[in-house]
C-alpha cells in the first residue's frame, strides 16, 4: 500500500510496468471534466473509473480486494477516507467474484487513510481496502492496472 500526493507520483512510476502510463494519464488530464464511467489507456490492461458518489463512512465502507488489478485511487474532490488490512488477515465474506474482480470481508481495516484531494493511494492485491469511507459527496479517479 502506498499514499501519496499527485506531485510526488514520479517517485512510484517503477513499481509497475503501467504505473508510467497511468501517473502521466492521471498528471495530464482533465479528470473533472471526464464522465463517470470507464475510460481506456491501454484497454483491459491499464483504465480508468471515474466515480462520484456520497461517502458511507467508516461504518459502511467494506474491506475488499482484488486479484487481477493494481488499484490507484486518486481523490478528485471530497473528504476521503480509505481503511486498510492485510489481506492474510482476512476471512472472505463469500466467494471471490472473478467476473469483477473482487472479494469482499468482515474484518474491520487496521488503519484508517485521509485520501484528500490530490492525493493517491496504491492497493495492490495482497491489500484489503475499504474505499468511500469518506463524508459528502466524493468524487474520484480509479486507475485499475493488471497485476
């Protein structure tokens, strides 16, 4: 797990082979201007959700995870806030869901994560986390980029 400001995204580019592509995409664009929805950079291997909706706080935000995608999470507008566990510390809620790519749990996040805007966080697929555990309205950007 990595969190981080959007300025500082040069400093992770060599954790992944896409992460080059996906900070330039993310440091370039208009990302407010976007429509909600799926957008490509490198069709399945590398795109981007952009999402607004109302955060659920730290009680209704799940702990999840994937296999397939590395996760960025970049705050576009909105009090984000995202929690964190290992996932070997993780008991599965049901079955993984391989069609979304995810698997959800029971356990409560260890740490909590301020996200605000500009500001990233990394999940990779051995991190549990529990997205939208924010206030208000939030608006974001998801780059998800094959593991």
């Amino acid at each position: 797990m990595v969190l981080d400001t959007l300025v500082q995204s040069g400093r992770y580019a060599g954790l992944h082979p896409s992460f080059p592509r996906a900070f330039d995409f993310l440091t370039t664009t208009s990302l407010a201007s976007l429509a909600p929805g799926r957008h490509e950079i490198d069709g399945d291997r590398l795109f981007v959700l952009i999402d607004g909706q109302d955060g659920r706080g730290r009680e209704g935000a799940r702990l999840e995870a994937h296999r397939r995608y590395i996760d960025i999470q970049l705050t576009l507008e909105g009090l984000e806030e995202i929690g964190w566990l290992p996932l070997a510390a993780c008991e599965p809620r049901r079955d993984f869901d391989e069609a979304k790519d995810i698997v959800f749990f029971d356990a409560a996040p260890r740490i909590w994560l301020p996200v605000p805007p500009g500001s990233f966080a990394i999940f990779f697929p051995e991190d549990a986390h529990a997205p939208l555990a924010g206030r208000g309205r939030l608006l974001k950007a998801i780059v998800k980029a094959a593991v």
